[in-house]
C-alpha cells in the first residue's frame, strides 16, 4: 500500500492543471468570440475610417475633412 504515496501527487496536480487549462482555454473563446468584430471596434475610430475613405475617393474638400475630424475629437 506504500507505493502508491509516491505518485498519487503528481497525477492529481498534471489532472488540476489540464482541467485548469480547459477552462482558461473555455473563457478565453467565449469573451474571444462573443462579441461581433464590428462591436469589438470603437465607435469614433469606424467614424475616423469613414471619413478618411470618404476623403480619399475626393468626396470631401480638405476643409470640410478637417472640419468633420475636429468635431469628432
């Protein structure tokens, strides 16, 4: 009955530690994945993108982009 003391411990801690990781590997998708990638995104810097494409394609003057981008600091 002696020889089982030498390994009962390292068998408990490797099974903590894998049920450990499974549930840390758990949390991480679920806060990874529950959220859109649109809502992940702040608000401000989509409206920034927008903007700044909108310039690009020539349909704002550099007047009103800076004007647009002050108003949305």
């Amino acid at each position: 009955m002696h020889g089982y003391d030498g390994w009962m411990w390292p068998m408990w801690a490797a099974m903590m530690l894998f049920w450990l990781g499974i549930v840390v590997l758990v949390v991480w998708l679920v806060v990874r994945f529950a959220r859109p990638h649109s809502a992940r995104e702040d608000g401000n810097s989509t409206a920034r993108r927008i903007l700044a494409d909108r310039y690009a394609r020539g349909e704002l003057d550099t007047e009103e982009y800076t004007h647009r981008l002050e108003n949305l600091r």
